[in-house]
C-alpha cells in the first residue's frame, strides 16, 4: 500500500483577512525565504472600518476594496478554499474541498460569524423598507440610502449582546445618523432609540458618561439588555425581548422606518467545532503571546482568537508584531519574548466631523496614544479615523510595516476620582 503525504508548507494562515494578511506580509519582510500558504476564499478584501463611513455617506464602498491578489503579499501561496476541519494533533488541516493540507506552524486569523439567521426575518427584510446594516458590505451602501431618505419618523439601532466585532460600530452609526437628520431638520420629528443587548453603552466605563452625553444631545434613546428577536419589514416592525435586572423577561414591538440591525455574533462553527477551540469556541491562545495554550506550534489573533479584548483591527495592529516575533523565536527554538498587552482602540464617530478615541488595554485601562484628552471630542480624530488609518491599514499593515507607535496608561476616572 502506498502512503499520500498531504502538501505541507513551512507555516499556514487561515484567513487573509486584517490579522491573517498582516502577519504574511511581516513574516515574509522579516524571513523572504519562508514557505507561507494563506487559505482564503474571498475574491476580494474590505477595510471594514470603513463600513461606518460607507453608511453615512462620507465613503463608497469601492474605496474600502481591494482585490484579494493585491493585498496579499507577493511570494506566498495563495489558496483559494475555505478550511473545514483541524487536526492538530497530526499537524494537519481539511480544505472544503477534502483536500488536507499539512503544515509545521499554523496561524488561525478566520474572523468572527455574523448571525444574520438568528434573527427571524431579518435576511428577507434587509436591504428593503428601510432594514440596512453597516456589518455587510451587500447592504452598508443601503444604510446610506436610508440616511439620505429619512424624512423623519422612528429610527431604531440595534446591537446584540457580546461579543462582536467594533462594539462601537453600532452606536456610531446611530449617531451619524442623528446628526444627518439634525441637519436636514427632521431630528425634532423624529424617534431616534439604541436598543442593545449589553448590560453597559461601552465596555470601557469611563467612556460611558462621555457618551450618554452625546445620546442626549440627539434625543436618543438607550435601551440596555434588549435583543432583537424577529424583523417584519413589510409590516416596519421590530420585535425585542428585554431582561430587568431581575432576569425577568418580557418582549415589545417597535415599529419603525428606519432600522439598523447589528447581527448576532459567534466564533466560526469550524472552530467552535475543532479541537483548538475554547468551550466558548474561540482559539484558545494565551494571553499576551498568542501561542495556542495546548499546541505550540499554532498561533491565533485578530476576530477569532480567545485574546480576552474588544475585537478590532486597530487590536489585530498590536497582535500581528507579536505573533509575528513569537513564531519566529519558535521556529529558532527560543523563549518566546514578545507580549500582547490587550491595546484595542475603537474612533467613536459622535458626529459629522468629530470622533472620541477610545483607547484601552486588558482590564479596560485607558491607554492614550497622543497627548489629548481621551474623552473630547475631535476634529482631529475625525481625520485620523477618515484619511491616516485607512491609508495607513492598506499601504502599512497590510503591507507588513510595523512601527512602534507606543501607548500610555493613564489613570482611570473611577481611581482618579476614589
Ligand atoms: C461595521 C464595522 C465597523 C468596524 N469599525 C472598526 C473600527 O472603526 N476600527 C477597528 O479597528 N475595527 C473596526 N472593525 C472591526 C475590524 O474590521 C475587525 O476586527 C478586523 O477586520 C478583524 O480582523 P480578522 O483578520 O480577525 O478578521 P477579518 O478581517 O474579518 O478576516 C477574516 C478572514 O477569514 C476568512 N475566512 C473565514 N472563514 C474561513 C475559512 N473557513 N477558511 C479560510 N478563511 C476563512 C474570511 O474570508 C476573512 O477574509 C469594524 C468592523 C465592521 C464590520
């Protein structure tokens, strides 16, 4: 009997998405000579951070893609499938098209799952009858139309409960969308209401008053552990349980014309499902190093790692240098000596024109990266967020530059004020 080997390269990334695409591009501008295979079915790559600018109009959605062979980088292997199965402990993977493929090192950079199903009715309404959301790059040009053809009524927001990826992008949307109305004159005729499935606005509490206060300023309403059951578009209604603080339950309807879903969100049913997984379904990778917490010589970050940190691409900025430096010292047999502290930041749109800057490591310590205060709104910040980061994410990140912008902790509100 023969034996098949399956192909096998040096080191394997699952993913050529923010995270997966950034750490190829590194490992190669430090090592030219490594073999790297990223496993990526997607034609095309979205700067999603920019799926916020897109809905309020200050974007198209063209500018925020690329061709998937362009931003991969040059000397790799590209294959074009999907993974289906893991089998660490044979140091090998399943293509959706049963082929397996092996490898020495391998980097799980897949995402999140975006729900949509979960929500009865939602993928028959999206896309008509005002029913748009910011998380798909089908429907962020809807959310648009719908801003621009808002003449007032009730505007609703929704976000699930954690995790999902930018917990900040639903209420940013929300708030453009205010201030879009403020400025075509039809806030005071309107409702305009957040319902999300959290307990908190933010994860990071000394940022909540900052933010309540702009809820205020446009007259929105937040309602706090609320989840979006079913959407009737025909009908223009929204159906939502709510829990008190006392975990009773009861469900309400909300009519609408216009609703913003964020959808429900999980790890990926093949990860959740494989052997690399937390019970959460997660990569189970340690906390600072990004090393797989049973298997060595796998690696994880970005969207779909168990890194206990709000999931954005500014985090996957931090995460990829480390991983990085860390597969590398494992390849060479030695100490793995470079750390992830948590940094994620999250450019909290509040209006046209201005931004919050939430910054923060583990533990939701507020970690400024310039001399400004935090919790301002800014101008500045608005620029950063519209024109240095995206020119940043496609001609540095992705291209595996990684400069060492360092941030600082600063005291938090609650300490400084006890
Ligand atoms: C509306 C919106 C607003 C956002 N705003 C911000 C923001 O302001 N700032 C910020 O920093 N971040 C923001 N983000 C979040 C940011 O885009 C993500 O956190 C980041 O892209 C995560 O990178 P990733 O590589 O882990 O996942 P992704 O970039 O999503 O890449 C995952 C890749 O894995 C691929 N994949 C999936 N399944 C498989 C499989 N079975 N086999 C192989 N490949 C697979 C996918 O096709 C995809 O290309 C926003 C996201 C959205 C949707």
């Amino acid at each position: 009997m023969t034996k098949t080997t399956s192909p096998r390269h040096q080191i394997v990334i699952v993913g050529g998405g923010t995270a997966g695409t950034s750490v190829a591009a590194s490992l190669r501008r430090r090592q030219p000579a490594l073999d790297i295979a990223v496993i990526e079915p997607s034609e095309s790559h979205y700067y999603q951070p920019a799926f916020t600018l897109v809905g309020g109009g200050t974007m198209s959605l063209d500018e925020t893609a690329r061709p998937q062979q362009e931003t991969l980088p040059e000397g790799i292997s590209w294959i074009q499938q999907a993974v289906a199965a893991f089998d660490p402990k044979s140091n090998c993977l399943t293509l959706d098209d049963g082929r397996s493929l092996a490898y020495d090192i391998l980097v799980v950079a897949a995402g999140i799952q975006l729900n949509w199903d979960q929500i009865e009715g939602l993928t028959e309404a999206l896309g008509h009858n005002g029913v748009c959301s910011n998380y798909s790059p089908d429907y962020a040009p809807y959310t648009w139309e719908c801003l621009r053809h808002f003449r007032g009524g009730n505007a609703i927001f929704t976000q699930p409960a954690p995790p999902l990826k930018c917990a900040g992008a639903p209420q940013k949307i929300a708030y453009l969308a205010a201030d879009h109305a403020r400025r075509n004159g039809v806030l005071s005729d309107s409702t305009f209401h957040l319902y999300s499935g959290a307990g908190a606005l933010f994860s990071v509490p000394d940022f909540v008053p900052y933010l309540e206060e702009v809820a205020q300023r446009y007259g929105i309403g937040i309602h706090l552990s609320h989840h979006l059951l079913s959407v009737d578009g025909n009908q223009r209604i929204a159906r939502f349980q709510n829990t008190d603080p006392a975990g009773n339950q009861d469900e309400i309807e909300q009519p609408f014309d216009l609703l913003h879903v964020t959808p429900p969100q999980t790890a990926p049913d093949f990860i959740r499902s494989s052997p690399l997984a937390t019970s959460e379904g997660w990569v189970d990778v340690h906390r600072n190093t990004t090393q797989h917490n049973h298997y060595p010589n796998v690696f994880a970050l970005g969207d779909a790692s168990s890194l206990p940190t709000s999931k954005t691409a500014a985090a996957v900025r931090k995460q990829a240098p480390v991983t990085v430096t860390n597969i590398l010292a494992h390849l060479a047999g030695r100490e793995l000596a470079a750390s992830y502290d948590g940094y994620t930041s999250c450019p909290l749109i509040t209006a046209y024109g201005k931004v919050i800057l939430a910054e923060f490591i583990y533990d939701g310590v507020v970690t400024p990266t310039l001399p400004l205060n935090p919790f301002k709104e800014s101008r500045f910040y608005w620029w950063v967020k519209t024109t240095a980061l995206p020119a940043f994410y496609w001609r540095g990140m992705l291209r595996g530059y990684e400069p060492d912008i360092v941030h600082k902790p600063r005291p938090s509100k609650a300490s400084a004020s006890a």
